[in-house]
C-alpha cells in the first residue's frame, strides 16, 4: 500500500520469463533439452560394459543430464517417465539388455513420446577409443562443459520417409539449440555426429587434419596456444567416443506406449492390427474390472472384521455388566441378610 | 434582295440572341493549343518558383488574360469568339493533315508518304458528315493506338524503380527459401524461433580453376549435411511479453481445446475406415503429430487428458473459492470482535474505575475473569491466597494453618 497521501504506483510491470523447470514445461514454447540417461532390466554386476557405455552417454549428453544419476533396482520407463517432466526433463533415454544379450536403446521425448527403439548392433566405448589414439583429448580440460554441436549426415531432405526424419528431428533435438548471434568460439568444443548408413554399411573413419580444407581463419578466440582471433588455424576433429552402430526397431507414437507407427521387421495388415488392439483393449478391460473386484472383496473382507470386533466388543461389555451385576446382588443380599439378623432381634425383645 | 435582307436580319437577331449568353458556356470546342494550355497550367501549378523567367511570362499572360476579361477594348462578343475558334480549329486540322504528309526520313520518305497518303485518305472518308470536334477526337484515338502497337513487349523501360526494387527482393526472398542457409525451426530458446542451418556449397576457401573438381566433390559431400538447432537469427515475441493476453480464459481454452480433439478423433477414425487414400492420409496426419512432438510442439489431442486437465482446473478453483471465502469469514469476525471489544471498552470507560483504567483494545478484559485465569495458573497445591504465615504470627504460634480455601 502506498503511503498516506501517495498515489500508488506499480512497479512490476514487465513480464520476467521464468526459467525455471516446471514452468518451463508449462509455457507455449518448447523448453531447453534434458535428458536423462538410464539402464533398466538386469544388475550392473552383470554387464559392466553397458553400465559404461551409459556412463560414456551420459558424458556426452552432458551439462544437460544427471551424471551422477543412481537408478533403483526394480524401476521401470513409467516410473522415470513419471518424474521426468517434474525435473523438466524433456528426453528420456534408456538402455538394457535381453536375454539373448542384445543391448537396446529406447529414446522418448517426455511427457507423450513418441519413442523410438534401436537395436545397438555394435559399440566401441570411450576408453577403447582413447586407447588406441596417439594423443587422447584430455577430457578433464573442461570439455564436457557445454553442449555439442550435432552434425547429421545422409538423413535426406523433406522427401524422406517419415521414420528416416523423425529419427534426425529426434536427434537434432536432443540437444540446445546454437545461439549464432552470442555464442562463444571457445564454448564449441564437440560434435556429435550421427550418419545414415542405409544401405551402404561401412563405419565412421577418424577426420584427418592435413587437408588444405581444414585450415580455417578464427573469427575469435579459441582455446589452445596460439589460437587467437583472426589467425589461421588447422580444424583437427578427434574422435573421443563412444561410437555405436545401431538400428532404428520401432516407432512408438506414446512413451514406451501407444501405436506402433513403424516396425523394421513385423508388418501387419490393418485387420490384424485391428484384432491385436482389440485383444490389447480387452485385456484392459478384465485387467480393470479385476482390481475393482478385489477392491470390493478386501472392503467386503474389512466390513466383516470391523463388524465382527464391534460385537466382540459389545458382548464384552455385556458380559462385564452382568458380573459387576452379580457382584453387586452378592452385596446387597449380605448387606441385607446382616440387616434382617439385627432387625430379627430387636423383634425379639431386648436382646442388645 | 429582300430574301437577302430579310435572311441578314434574322442572322442580326439570332447574333445579338447569341451575345447574351457568356462565351464560356456557349463555346464547348476546344482546339489542341487550348489543350496543352490546361495541361501545362496544371503542370506549372507544381512547378512553381523553378524558373524565373516563366514566372515573369506567368505573370505577363496573365496580365493580359485580365485586360482581355475586363476591358472594353479587349472585349469580344459571343459570336465573334465561336467564329475565331472555328478558324482556329480549321487552321489546325490544315496544319494536322500537312504535318502528317510531310514526316519521315529521306530513306523512308516513300514509306511516310505512303502512310500519311492512307490516313489522309481514312480522314477524309470520315470527315464527311463528322463535326470538327469528332474528327479530333478519332485523330487522337488512332495517335494512341498507333503508340500502343509501336510499345515494346516487355515494356521493361516503363517499369518502375520501386516496381524493380521490389522484384529483385522477392527474387532474393525465393532464392533463399529454396536452398540457401536457412531451413525451418527445430528448436527454440530464450523465446527466439531458432532455424535449422544447412550446410553451404561454397565453403571453401579457394575457388580457382585447377580446384574446380575438388570444390564440386567437397560441395557433394556438403550437400548431405545437416546441422541442428541455431537460434538468435529470427526473434518471434512471446504471448506472455504482451501483458494483456495474461488474462486469456484457460478453461474456456480447454473446452475449445476439447471439442477440437474430438472432432480430430473423430475424423481419424473416419478416415481409418476409409479408403486406402484416407488411410495414407490418416498416417501423414499421424506422422505430423509425432514429428510435431519430437521437435518439442505439444500436441493436446488426447481427450482423456484434456478432461483431467479440466477437472483439475475445476477442483483448483473450487479450493480457491473455498479459501476465499474463508478468508472472508475471518475478515468478518475479527471484525466483529473488534467491534464487540470496542463497545465493551466504550460501556466500561462510562463507569470509570479500576476496570476503565486498565482497558485493552486487543482482549476484554474481566477482573472475575482474572481472577479465576490466575488461580488457574498457580496450580495443584496452591489452591487458596495466603491467609497468614505457617508458624504463627499474628494469629500465634503453633498450629497448622486452617483450611487454606480461597476467597469464595
């Protein structure tokens, strides 16, 4: 309130955004991308290389990701899809291993998909990468402090098929968006490659710095000796891993639910979509009026045994009347038999 | 003679009929001179005070234009004017058909006789039984016509700059869109739009000759490449900047958004059980979401979810309603405490005293009351005042004290 005499004035009258996570989520734009990286299924003690291979994601999603992140023992997609938008997480992904030994990753976007499930045919971790370099990037030199740059090669134009782009959508969105206009050079320090291979096989070979190409003039100053603005310098790309070769499954339209959109392998016709989900909703349906008749026999169930206590209970209290009312009679038939002996006596005469 | 006289007399009469209307709603023909005159006294209305010399001449005509307006002198009848202009006009169709006979170069001189040998003759035929007028006025239609057909094409030399200017910019905006550097969003930061980069062809460095195929191979390779999300080159406002819209209805959206999802439900379903064309567009509208969704756009489509927002809505403002009107009752009877306090204050206040001395506008405050608040305080054990010391004094030693029940 103003003080006396004031007029009032307002003072906060520009919008602030709000930065925050929930908020974040709540606004009409997209939020900044977080991802969290997890294992589900077996325990780790059991495959030490996937445990590392999320490790190396997790590095290479990093700053936007927990990389510390613990995961319980029995958890599920649907319980870190739960928490998820709560940390204004926006992309999920999980990894885990069959049976027949066979790593697969599921990338979501949070809160509704859709879901996209590769088949890691192969992977190199970051150590065995390191391992037979010459001379290793030291990753300790601050590198894993801002976000990668995303390169995706052989993903095709707006003619793809529908699978093929939402796959690079998927990716270029998994992480920020480059600010042209303040973004520092120093802050680009990785890239995240991803090519469609297709048809053609073969793997990503290590970038060679000797090319006349690679020589670029630096518009600003960048981190190593010598690199500064205006100067000429060698453009080198060291590969610091981990590097995969995997193979896009399906297309789920919800999170780890929903319409399968796109299946590499199975192909079912519209009739037997139709008589699968139809089998899928009526399941549904016993699944629920199961749960409502337990519900209804456990409250049978506590009726009887409230209803069972409380006649226990007034019996009880019967009982104790009745004795208190037995011990009482007992008295009074004494008090009154004493009472009659006396009277008995003064009737007689005088024998006091 | 006397038809003669008689023929002149009435011509006298119908003349002196004619000079008493004004000239200038008699006269209606005007001459090609007449023309240009209007044209170049309108064009000389905006070109006022560029030549000094036109200026004096200005002023000069229309010194003149004024003596012959208002002089005796100067001054014409109706007939006489109607008869120079006829003159006039005669004298320039002479000089019209001659001028148009005479034109051309030598090498061309029997090609232009030729010409004007075949316009006179179309004059000619359709001078007859036309006004002075009227034969002017086909003159010039056939003028223009002639210049039209002699236009070229293209026209190009009569386009304007702005025209031009305008042009080449639609041509950059539609060379950029094809396959320049900027490609459609991705995503979005900070309330900027950001813009997906493709890569360009002409990176390199050098672009000599003896490089040319190297520079074709390496802008191949470009071609495929694609980068993700680059912000900070187009800035879209948000709603929330624009303060007004922060009262837009939710609910009222919600339902809207409601009815639409059903309506989209709706159609799907509709189309899944159509034919295989509907079933095709089923999928891209399917895909259109699911990319939608991948680039970060929420797409509330989903009915059941819709409706829990809704409820979830409901039940929030029902709490805070509920809330409210709490907060009301409170308002109302704190202040009706306060009243009562007031008037118990006023009423004590009357009678004076101990109890008018120590009045508080928080509390009511009762002497019984505190009587009984302090006994209540001292606890178990201490029931009563102290009447008199354990050990005696006044009353005597020995003994234990009385019944130590309070003042009743």
């Amino acid at each position: 309130m103003p003080k006396h005499g004031r007029k009032r004035k307002k003072t906060r009258t520009h919008v602030v955004d709000d930065e925050s996570a929930a908020n974040a989520l709540k606004s009409a734009e997209p939020p900044p991308p977080r991802s969290m990286v997890v294992r589900h299924g077996s325990s780790s003690a059991e495959e030490p290389e996937l445990s590392e291979l999320v490790g190396d994601w997790r590095n290479l999603m990093s700053p936007a990701t927990a990389l510390k992140l613990k995961e319980r023992k029995g958890a599920k997609i649907r319980d870190y899809a739960e928490m998820a938008p709560v940390l204004g997480v926006t992309h999920l992904l999980a990894f885990s291993m069959n049976e027949g030994g066979n790593v697969n990753c599921k990338i979501a976007r949070v809160p509704s998909g859709p879901t996209l499930t590769f088949k890691i045919k192969r992977f190199s971790l970051s150590k065995q990468v390191r391992a037979v370099q010459k001379r290793p990037i030291d990753t300790s030199s601050g590198i894993f402090q801002t976000a990668p740059v995303v390169v995706t090669n052989n993903f095709g134009g707006s003619e793809e098929a529908a699978h093929i782009k939402l796959m690079r959508i998927t990716f270029q969105n998994m992480f920020p968006a480059v600010d042209v206009g303040n973004v520092k050079l120093s802050d680009v320090r990785r890239d995240y490659i991803i090519g469609n291979t297709g048809a053609f096989g073969g793997a990503m070979s290590d970038s060679e710095g000797e090319d006349e190409a690679a020589n670029v003039v630096l518009p600003q100053k960048f981190t190593g000796r010598g690199n500064s603005k205006s100067q000429k310098s060698a453009l080198k790309l060291v590969e610091l891993g981990p590097r995969m070769r995997m193979k896009l499954m399906k297309v789920e339209r919800g999170l780890a639910a929903g319409d399968i959109m796109y299946h590499s392998v199975v192909k079912k016709t519209p009739e037997e979509a139709k008589s699968q989900k139809s089998s899928i909703v009526q399941k549904e349906a016993l699944r629920k009026q199961r749960r409502e008749e337990q519900e209804e026999n456990v409250q049978r169930k506590k009726n009887a045994k409230e209803e069972k206590k409380e006649a226990k209970r007034v019996k009880r209290e019967a009982r104790d009347v009745q004795a208190m009312n037995e011990l009482r009679g007992e008295a009074t038939l004494q008090v009154n038999d004493g009472g009659s002996e006396e009277r008995a006596s003064d009737s007689d005469g005088n024998n006091n | 003679m006397t038809m003669l006289k008689e023929a002149l007399s009435h011509q006298a009469y119908f003349d002196s009929l004619t000079n008493m209307i004004p000239s200038s709603l008699y006269i209606t023909e005007t001459t090609a001179v007449e023309d240009d005159e209007k044209g170049a006294l309108h064009a000389n209305k905006f070109k006022k005070g560029q030549n000094k010399e036109s200026k004096e001449r200005r002023k000069a005509e229309e010194k003149l234009r004024k003596k012959q307006k208002w002089e005796a002198e100067y001054a014409e009848s109706t007939v006489e004017k109607k008869k120079k202009k006829w003159e006039e006009i005669e004298a320039e169709n002479d000089r019209d058909s001659d001028s148009e006979g005479g034109s051309g170069d030598e090498g061309e001189v029997g090609e232009g006789e030729g010409q004007a040998h075949e316009e006179a003759e179309a004059m000619e035929v359709e001078e007859e039984g036309l006004s002075k007028i009227e034969i002017l006025r086909k003159k010039l239609a056939l003028k223009i016509e002639k210049k039209r057909n002699g236009r070229p094409e293209n026209g190009a030399e009569n386009v304007s700059k702005r025209a031009a200017r305008k042009a080449a910019k639609m041509k950059k905006k539609a060379e950029g869109k094809k396959g320049g550097n900027i490609g459609f969003s991705a995503t979005t930061k900070n309330g900027e739009k950001p813009v997906r980069g493709r890569a360009s062809t002409d990176g390199t460095a050098d672009s000599s000759n003896s490089e040319g195929a190297k520079n074709d191979s390496v802008s191949h390779d470009l071609s495929t490449i694609d980068f993700g999300g680059i912000s900070g080159l187009k800035t879209v406002s948000s709603h929330k900047a624009n303060k007004s819209l922060s009262n837009v209805s939710k609910s009222k959206n919600l339902n809207h958004l409601l009815e639409k999802a059903n309506a989209k439900k709706q159609r799907l379903q509709e189309l899944k059980n159509g034919s295989s064309e509907d079933k095709k567009k089923r999928e891209g509208i399917m895909w259109g979401d699911a990319m939608k969704e991948a680039n970060g756009v929420r797409v509330r489509d989903d009915p059941a979810m819709i409706k829990k927002a809704i409820k979830r809505k409901e039940k929030s403002k029902a709490k805070s309603a509920a809330k409210w009107a709490d907060r009301i009752t409170t308002v109302a009877d704190s202040m009706m405490d306060k009243q009562k306090i007031r008037k118990h204050n006023l009423e004590k206040r009357k009678l004076g005293g101990k109890v008018a001395a120590n009045l508080s506008h928080k509390e009511i405050r009762d002497e019984e009351g505190e009587e009984k608040t302090k006994r209540r305080r001292l606890g178990v054990g201490f029931e009563g005042k102290k009447e008199d010391f354990l050990n005696g004094g006044k009353k005597g030693g020995g003994g234990k004290g009385g019944d130590r029940e309070g003042k009743q």
